[in-house]
C-alpha cells in the first residue's frame, strides 16, 4: 500500500484465530476450515482486485464462461482439479452422496461484476437520491444460476461449468433494467 497500514492489539486476535483455523484445516482437511479459508481468499480477492467499468467486467466474465466451458465440457482438466487438488481452492459442500464443489472462480468472477453493480448503485444514488436496483437484480440472478447449477449436476451426475450458468443470470438481467430504466448511457460509460 502507499500508505502504511495501522495495526491494531484486536488484529492479534483475529491473526490468532485465523492462524488456527488454518493449522486445524492443514491437520484435519474438515471441510468446513477449507470453506472458511476460501471463503476469506474469495471475499480478499473481490475487494482487492477492482475492475472499474461494466465494459471491463461483462467480457471479462463471458471469457472465462468460454474458458471454463471449454474445459469442463472438452477435457477433464477442471474435474481433475477440482477433485484431486487438496487445498482450499474451492468450497466443499457435503452431500448424501459425497461432496459438491464450488470452484473460488465462480464466486470471485461474478463477484468482480456485482461490485461494479454496487458501486453504479452508490453513484446512482448519490446522483438521482434514490435507491436502484442493479446489485439486486445482479444478487438474484446469481442466486437462481446456483440453484439451476445445482439442478442441471443432480440431474445429469456431471460436474457442470458453473459460470456456463452464472454469467448470463447476472449480466442479461442487468443490462436489460439499464436498457428499461434508460440508464445504458451511464450504465456502459460508468467507471468507478
């Protein structure tokens, strides 16, 4: 950083306790240890790494639908990942018949786009003075591509490319209420 960073006494707590969540994960690999860890290398990555414009982020996001289809669908090499790999590069959810898998990928990607969505409704807001709806909107589709994710690996017994789902639940739906609020002009041109 440009500027020093202050640290505090109450940081040793917290150094303390994610020190021991990870020395507990290292020793016993329980899933949920690898979901904290990945969960805080998720949420470190999307407020570290900031994409500024809709016109970055969207191509961005449908780029590595294009990846992670490719591989998913022509190769086994995300399979292989996201099975052999032992290490908290992904979320474990247990199942009845084993565990479900949420590469770090599918929540930091989209996750890049719905900041931009947060920030477009802050500058929306202190702009118009009234509440919008673009993280929501971006929120909810995220939330139903998780849920068809889920449907479409339950009923095909396949590992499926997640963001395959993802990328169009989250950026059609925004797009589209730009374009029906008459906000595209600000909504493409927006950088913040």
């Amino acid at each position: 950083p440009p500027h020093p960073v202050p640290f505090y006494l109450g940081d040793v707590v917290l150094y303390s306790i994610a020190l021991s969540i990870n020395i507990y994960y290292y020793m016993t690999r329980a899933n949920w240890a690898n979901n904290t860890i990945a969960f805080s290398i998720a949420f470190f990555a999307i407020l570290s790494i900031r994409i500024e414009k809709f016109t970055a982020a969207a191509p961005f996001l449908w780029s590595l639908l294009i990846y992670d289809a490719f591989f998913v669908y022509s190769t086994d090499v995300m399979t292989n990942v996201a099975v052999n790999i032992q290490g908290p590069i992904k979320f474990q959810i247990s199942t009845p018949n084993g565990y479900s898998v949420l590469g770090l990928g599918d929540l930091v990607i989209p996750g890049m786009f719905l900041s931009v969505c947060s920030r477009f409704d802050s500058f929306l807001k202190k702009l118009l003075h009234k509440r919008t709806p673009y993280w929501i909107i971006g929120m909810c589709g995220y939330a139903a591509s998780m849920v068809l994710t889920d449907v479409v690996c339950y009923i095909t017994k396949h590992g499926q490319p997640a963001l395959l789902f993802i990328t169009p639940a989250v950026t059609a739906p925004t797009v589209l209420m730009a374009f029906i609020r008459r906000e595209h002009y600000v909504f493409l041109s927006f950088s913040g």
